[in-house]
C-alpha cells in the first residue's frame, strides 16, 4: 500500500514565483490550522516524532521509517493531512512496507528544505561517554 500526496507547492504561488524567476517560499504557515485543530495536530506530531526509528538522507529531504506499534498507518496519514496545510512546500509520501509493520514517511521538497526537515525530525544524538 502506498499513499503520496504530492503537494503541488500551492501550484498558483509557485508557478508565479517560476515565472518571476524566484524560488518558491519555504515559510510554514501556523494558522492554516483552525483553533480547533492545533491540539490534534500538536499531539500526532509528537508521536510521529517518537516512532521515528531510522532517518535516511536523500538529495532533497529524508525518509524517516516509522515505528507502526506507536503510531498507525491512519494517524501517519492525518499528521500528513495536517502538515500540508501548514507547509504546503513539502512533498510528502507514505508507504507501508510489505511483510513489516511499520512505515515509511518520506519529506522532500525544493532546495533549502532539509534544514527545515531536519530542525523538526532529525535529532542530534547526544555523544557517548565512556565508562
């Protein structure tokens, strides 16, 4: 099963900023979430960054595959729902691996978004110390 939304980076604002010759705006949009949302939004987030159990580079963002015991395919696919309105610059994917039971959410998008990516995802781990 494999379920992508291919966020079309608001297709008006960035066909236009195409053809003035400017890179599309990479700016999350906090209030394209109703009141009423938020909590929901804030709380899937949080477990989608905990089930978080491996990152892989790739050229434009990361795949991060996701722990499908703390958080399930539907809740994946909310927080996707979710994320889109308020940062319509990334293309997200999902996809449940065949045999396994977890997922794999990847997040891409134009240049200059990894460090957008990697400033929600991707934790630094903390250095070992030795005994």
């Amino acid at each position: 099963m494999r379920i992508t939304t291919g966020l079309v980076l608001s297709l008006l604002g960035v066909c236009a900023a195409a053809q003035a010759g400017q890179p599309p705006a990479l700016a999350c949009n906090p209030k394209a979430l109703t009141r009423a949302a938020r909590p929901r939004y804030q709380e899937i987030s949080r477990r989608l960054r905990e089930a978080v159990r491996d990152r892989e580079k790739l050229p434009n963002g990361y795949a991060l595959s996701l722990d499908g015991k703390a958080i399930s395919l539907t809740e994946a696919a909310e927080w996707m729902s979710l994320e889109r309105l308020c940062c319509p610059f990334l293309t997200l994917g999902l996809e449940a691996v065949s045999g396994r039971g977890d997922w794999v959410l990847t997040l891409t998008g134009p240049s200059g978004v990894k460090p957008i990516i990697e400033a929600a995802f991707v934790k630094k781990a903390a250095p070992k110390l030795a005994p």
